[in-house]
C-alpha cells in the first residue's frame, strides 16, 4: 500500500484527495520570524487520508519549486506550517541555525519525528523533538491535550527537501538507529560545536606557523638559532657627545669577566659617541644606527660550556644585528684546544654565518713559548713539528664542512714580538714567517692579517727633558690619530709595509684586533711613564678613547706610509678594515692584579668609567725612596726623588730595568721573596708561583685552561696569549 508520502512524491491531484489542511490542535503556539524560524505544536493526523507535506503544498496544482531554492523552500515550509490538520515537519539547515544564531531543536528519544537537516541523504535527518502527545513544543513550554495513539502512524511521513523529485521515505531507526533520537540530535550538536572550534583552533594554529617560519627565515640562517629579543643596555654616563665616524669598521671586545659574570649587559651603542656622519654599515634599512656597536670579538674559551653565556651572546648579536670575530685557542695541549674548538663551532652554528666576520685562530702564538708549561720540547713540536700549520689546515676544512662558513675570512693575531723582525719574526721559537706564508698560500686573501697594537706600552717614550714627572711630549704622540707621527698610525702603517714584503696587495685585509689605553694605570707599565702620572689619568684615557671614535681609519702619509707605498706603489697606503677597542670592562686577575683597559669598570656598576668631570690629575708620587714610584730607589732610605738638597737621584730617571724571569719582577707577585729566576728558571721552567700571579703586556692573566692538565696565559679576551714589552 502505497504511503501519502509516496502519494504526495507523484506532485498534483492525481489519485488522491486534495490537501486539507487539519485543524489546529489545542493548546498549540507557533511564531515565525523574518529569517524562517519557526516554533509550534505539531498533532499527529487522524486517518491516512494524503499528508499535506512541504512538497505537496509546493506542489499543488502542478507547481514545483526549483530545486536548491532556500527562498522556495521556507515559502512551502511556511505553507504548510500554517496547515493545522497535516503532519507539520520542520525543516532546517545547519547554516540555518549558523546564521540565525539559534540552538538547533532539542530532540527527544521517545519520539520518532524528525528534522530533516542540510539536504535528503539520510546522514542529514535526525531526530526531532516531540512531546507525549506528538506535539513538539517551544522550548520551555508543554503540552499535554494532545492525544498519543497516532504517534508511530507520524513517524511514517518524511517530509523532503529540495523538490518533489528528491522525497524519500525514512524513519529514525533509518538515520540514527535503535530509536536513540535523542543521543543522535546531542552528537548533532556536539559535532557542529567541535568543528567551528576546530576551524578556529586551525587558524590559529596556521597563523603561529606562520608567524614562527618568518622569525625562522629571518634569523635562523645557515644553521642559526631563531632571534630572541634581548633588553637593550648601555652603560650610564652625561658625557655624550664624543664625534663619531666609521663605527661600521670597529669592534668591542669583549673581556672574560663579561662573558663569563654579566653577558646580559652588553651595551647596544658606543658609550659616549655621538654620530658626525653618516655610517650605519646596517644589514638591511631596519639595522643599527650610527652609533651602535656592530662588530664584537670574543673568544669561545671565555664560554667555555656556559650555555647561559652562549645563548645571552647569540641573543645580543641578533637582535643588534652585529657580527662576531670569534676567536679559538691554540696551544701546547691538543685536548684543550680541539674542545675549545668544539665550543666555537657550537657558537658559530647558533649565531650563523651571516653574523660571523671572521674566526681567529690563536693569538700571539709566537709567545707561547713564554708561557708556563711550554719548554723546548712543546715549542719544537708546535713550530717545527707542524702543530700550529695542521690546525690551520684541519680548522678551515673543518669550518669549510659547516653550511654557509666556506668563505668566511680567518686569520691569527699577532703581537709585538711578530713585528720584531722584518718582514716577521722567524727564529726556533717562533716561526711566524713561516706560518704567514703557510696561510696565504693555502688560503689567500681568506687570510687576514691582524695585529695586536698598544701605543700606551712603547718603550721608547721618554719624560720631558730635565723633568722626572712630566711626559707632555710622548702623551701627545701617543694619543694623537691625525698624524704620520701618531704612535697608532705609525704602527699601523708600519704593519702594512712588511705586509707588501711578503707580496700581497696593498688592500689585502688588514685588521687590527686589540688597541686600548689603560685608566688607572697598569701594574705592568714599564717604560718612563710609570713616572708620568699623566700618562694613565682620566684624561688621557678619554683622549685616547675620542681619538679612537674620531679616527676615520686612514693611515696620513709618514716615513712608514711612504716606505709602504714604495713597496706597493700606490699612491696612498690602505687602511686597516676593522679595529677593535680593549676591552668593554676591566679585567681581574689573580695575585691582586687588574686590568684597566676597559669603558666600565666591573659587572657591578652600571656606570661608564668615564664621565662630564674629569677627575683631578693624580699628584706625582712621593719622594720617598721606597716610594712605588721609584722602584730604582727601592732599596735606599729617606728621600730620593727629590732628596732633601733638593736633588734627584740617578734611581729617579728612569725605572728600573725589569728582569722578566726573576722571582723578585714585579710581574710575578706570587714568587716574591725567593731568589734567582722563577719564570723561567735558568732550566726553562715556570715555577707554581707563575701560574697564580699577573702576566705583562696587554693586561694578561694567568688561569687555568680549561682541560685542567695544565696552566696557561689568558687575556682578557679568554684566548692564549701573552704580550710582553721590552
């Protein structure tokens, strides 16, 4: 027996009565809004007689709605809506309910009417509501006149969607199976709630990524860590107007204690400088600014395995978009340096090699024979046994394996005692020579050269004539950077003159690593100056440190400049391509000795050494005979520079000559009272006293390396290295 649903899938009259809508149940309500939203009582019908179903009111008289037409559909829902004595079925969509901002019908288990939902696949019906009487009511409300006998002859009716063509015939046991209305509406629902949560949970998600790819690309180039802004920090100070130029070209170093107590305040500009040209030297049109600091060196023993230190360093470097000159050890302790070189890689892939300048190896080699531990054996194997040119060779291939490193420049800084021959030093105990020519045949100009210059520990200045405490003359030509005279320009210059001796260009790299004045003065100065007290004020320092800010890098014309230009003939001698101040603080050290040599004093203070009032120039030192001003006098009583007559005497002129070896040297303080030689002895030893006092020269200090087999000299960079002056 055909069903009048079926009856009604036939469109029209035919064969059947017409639609008589049945009269309205009591106590029925219904409402319905401009957006099709309708709420009511639907009775179940009392005969078979044909269902006034969406379709069949659609359709009557031959009329059909086009299919997919929403517009056409609520139009015969609300038809049929309004038919008292048919099935009443509500159809909606979930966009319906989306879009309306209304919940979806609640449904109830019992019943088997249903809401046809989306569109005619069986997967969209499900259950609706219905109440004891076969009435779905408001939510809210209840209806209890309805009468429930007619309830299974209801869930016959299916009402369809989207035309007559598409209705169908099914029953909740069809759609969600075992009567459980109820369940399936609440999944319905529960559905619709996940996926938007979903979708938004999704799209979140996508935009993180996003957001972390972009920061990657920026700053994880060639293998480098993602940048993780750091807070900015510069030292505090009113003097501020120190002219500036070729900030671009010069680098800080920074000290052990930095690294080592305080890497989270490395200053983001140069203290005290003011631009006077433009020089941003920036990566991109977002990079520094004039006077930020751009290029640091620094060394990966004073790391060591502080990955605090690493990640602090990595961090700076990012976000001030600067570049490093990392420097790693070489030595007579293989296992010490090849673990030193394990912590530079390690550095090198966190800060990338677009944040690399370039990678040292070594510094001032040629003194590692005057460093305790090394005897004739060790310095034999490092020169002529091949150690120092293997690491060369095993280092670069090495860097070259590393994503984005095969082009990065290398070099090892050289000191004093290279300079001491012409081109370079060359003897058994330092082949320096040799290992430049080494390093420009294999690696070219990769290779930089760089040198270590400290005009504050000449030798050969001297006091004014017929003075014992003024050095007017030799400060002048020690601070000065205009000039062919000047003690760093006639250095420098001198540098590229034995560079054109060894047949490279006149503008082959050229870098000066460390240059510096020491504030207050240092416990290992030496020369006449040590009676100067001018010679380490506040005011030299800062005359020196402006000079340096000022210095636009040329090198004037001289007997050196000249001399080089012959070599060369160019007509004017290049200039070095990166200098570096020494340091960013002061270093300790043990046996009391400290270091003065940086812009501020110790991780403690947030202040800059320098400030607007200079402090008053220190008063000459005593007369007194054992007055530390006149260690020539030392062993004199009473008054000596001057005596009581008023003269000076000849312990006065000049200090004392300083025997480096003897236990009695001031550069020992931990062998003071013995007798003879201590570092060396006259066997070629350093005694343990050696190894816990100060080392001489650019302000070194002695500490363990960081194996703990033996005791090396450290600079304040944390790189082997010892600078005497003689």
């Amino acid at each position: 027996m055909e069903t009048t649903a079926a009856a009604a899938s036939r469109g029209g009259n035919e064969g059947s009565p017409p639609c008589t809508p049945p009269p309205k149940a009591r106590g029925s309500s219904r409402a319905a809004d401009n957006t099709g939203s309708f709420t009511g009582t639907t009775p179940t019908p009392s005969s078979p007689s044909r269902s006034c179903s969406p379709a069949a009111l659609s359709n009557e008289g031959g009329a059909r709605s086009p299919k997919g037409s929403r517009w056409s559909k609520k139009q015969s829902l609300l038809e049929w809506y309004n038919t008292p004595e048919s099935t009443r079925r509500i159809h909606r969509s979930w966009s319906d309910w989306m879009l309306n901002g209304e919940d979806p019908p609640v449904a109830d288990t019992e019943n088997t009417a249903q809401f046809v939902i989306g569109g005619p696949s069986a997967a969209n019906v499900i259950p609706a509501e219905r109440s004891r009487d076969d009435v779905v009511t408001p939510r809210g409300e209840t209806d209890t006149t309805a009468d429930t006998a007619d309830t299974a002859a209801a869930a016959a009716t299916v009402a369809p969607i989207g035309g007559a063509d598409q209705e169908e015939h099914c029953s909740a046991a069809d759609v969600g199976g075992s009567g459980s209305g109820g369940s399936t509406q609440a999944q319905g629902r529960s559905k619709l709630s996940m996926w938007c949560i979903s979708g938004i949970v999704l799209i979140v998600l996508i935009v993180a990524a996003a957001v972390v790819l972009l920061v990657v690309l920026r700053g994880h180039r060639h293998g480098s860590t993602p940048i993780v802004p750091v807070p900015e920090w510069d030292c505090r100070s009113d003097l501020q107007d120190l002219p500036s130029v070729a900030l671009s070209r010069k680098g800080l170093t920074l000290d052990v204690n930095t690294l080592d107590t305080c890497s989270d305040r490395i200053p983001r500009h140069w203290p005290h400088a003011t631009a006077s040209a433009s020089d941003n030297g920036a990566f991109d049109s977002a990079g520094p600014s004039a006077t930020s600091v751009q290029v640091v060196r620094l060394s990966a023993s004073a790391i060591g395995n502080s990955q605090k230190s690493l990640d602090r360093v990595v961090a700076w470097v990012h976000t001030a978009k600067a570049r490093v000159l990392l420097n790693t050890q070489l030595s007579c302790n293989e296992t010490a340096d090849d673990q030193d070189w394990a912590v530079a890689r390690k550095l090198l892939r966190a800060l990338g090699s677009d944040h690399v300048l370039g990678v040292s190896f070594g510094n001032e080699l040629e003194l590692l024979f005057t460093q305790p531990g090394v005897d004739k054996e060790c310095a034999e194997r490092l020169w002529h046994g091949g150690y120092i040119t293997r690491k060369l060779a095993d280092r670069v291939s090495e860097l070259d394996e590393m994503a984005g490193f095969s082009s990065t420049p290398v070099t090892s800084s050289i000191g004093w005692l290279a300079l001491a021959d012409d081109p370079f030093y060359d003897k058994p105990d330092a082949r320096v020579n040799s290992m430049l020519k080494f390093a420009l045949e294999r690696f070219g100009k990769r290779w930089a050269f760089a040198v270590n210059i400290y005009p504050y520990f000449n030798e050969d200045y001297e006091l004014d004539a017929n003075t014992t405490s003024k050095c007017t003359q030799a400060l002048a030509k020690a601070e000065c950077f205009d000039g062919a005279g000047c003690g760093t320009i006639a250095a420098v210059a001198d540098v590229r003159r034995k560079m054109a001796l060894l047949n490279v260009s006149a503008d082959h790299p050229l870098w000066v690593t460390e240059l510096g004045w020491s504030w207050p003065k240092s416990p290992t100065l030496s020369s006449d100056m040590i009676l100067c007290p001018a010679f380490s004020a506040e005011r030299a320092f800062r005359d020196y440190y402006a000079g340096f800010l000022a210095w636009d890098l040329s090198l004037p014309a001289g007997p050196a400049a000249e001399a080089s230009a012959a070599a060369e003939s160019p007509s004017s001698v290049s200039a070095p391509d990166y200098v570096f101040w020494a340091t960013l603080r002061d270093a300790g050290a043990g046996g009391g000795y400290r270091a003065h040599l940086g812009l501020v004093a110790t991780c403690e203070t947030e202040q800059c050494k320098l400030q607007k009032n200079l402090e008053p120039d220190p008063e000459p030192p005593s007369p007194a005979c054992n007055s530390t001003g006149w260690p020539a006098c030392s062993q004199l009583e009473g008054l000596c520079c001057p005596a009581e007559d008023g003269r000076y005497l000849e312990c006065c002129n000049r200090p004392a000559p300083v025997d480096r070896s003897s236990c009695s040297s001031p550069l020992w303080p931990g062998c003071a009272g013995l007798a003879g030689d201590c570092c060396p002895t006259q066997e070629g030893t350093y005694l343990a006293c050696c190894g816990g006092s100060a080392a001489p020269g650019n302000e070194s200090e002695i500490q363990g390396n960081k194996s703990g087999t033996s005791r090396v000299v450290s600079d304040e960079v944390g790189q082997v290295s010892l600078t005497l002056v003689v």
